[in-house]
C-alpha cells in the first residue's frame, strides 16, 4: 500500500458553523440616554414662527413633543422649555432655551403631531440643568 493512499482528497469542506447570536443583554436601551415621560410648556421658534406645544417626554438628549402642527423633518428649531404650575409659569425654575433639530414627526390623529427633537449643542450650563432636572424627575 502507498504512503498516499487513504489520505486523498475528502470533497469540499464543511462551511465553520457561526455560534447563534446573543439575545441583548437585560436592561440594555437602544437610546443614548433615558427618557422620562414629563410634561412641560414648550415654545417653539420656527423661523419667523413661533407657537407653544406639550412635552411628552425629555432625556439628556432630546425631547418628544405633541403639537398642533407638522414639523419639517431635519429642520432647525430655537426650544424654550419651562415648568408649569396651576397653569403659571414657575419662575423660580430657569427655562432651558437649546435649539434643535427635527428627528421626526407624525400625525398621530387630525390635528394633533407627535415629533421627536434631537438637541443641538447644548452649552455646559444647560447640560447642568437638565441633568439635575432630571435627577429630580427621576425622584417623583
């Protein structure tokens, strides 16, 4: 018998078996930061338009509006956000003014809009009160 026979080709190769992949791990979020659903008067500037709406939920990153109207997609709005209490602006909390762009928006029945705003830049300040204002949102 030859060293050779026996040890000839065998056919093509078994493709490598790739391992399932991982369920995603608990708790984990899809979102760069947390939401929390809280409502606040928002007052939107849209180019020479300016007209309030409802906040429907604000993270760190962006906040979720209802509003009585469309927003352009990717358009660039001014946001003033402040606290209402018995339908009075609370003064003795600051109104967190960031500007912002348009991530979505739908209609959700006639009439009514939800849209989602990503925050621009928002200076070391701002950032200071959002996150203590969510912090204390966070308690409630």
């Amino acid at each position: 018998m030859s060293e050779n026979q026996g040890t000839g080709p065998r056919g093509p190769a078994a493709p490598p078996r790739r391992p399932p992949p991982l369920p995603p791990a608990a708790g984990v979020q899809r979102r760069q930061h947390a939401r929390f659903d809280v409502k606040l008067s928002a007052e939107l500037t849209v180019g020479d338009e300016v007209f309030t709406a409802t906040t429907r939920d604000i993270s760190e990153g962006g906040v979720g509006l209802d509003l009585d109207r469309s927003l352009p997609e990717g358009g660039e709005l001014g946001i003033n956000l402040f606290l209402v209490v018995d339908d009075v602006e609370d003064e003795r909390t600051p109104t967190l003014k960031v500007r912002g762009f348009v991530a979505w928006c739908a209609e959700r029945d006639e009439g009514e809009w939800a849209a989602g705003i990503r925050f621009a830049e928002v200076a070391a300040n701002q950032k200071q009160w959002l996150k203590q204002f969510l912090e204390y949102v966070a308690k409630q």
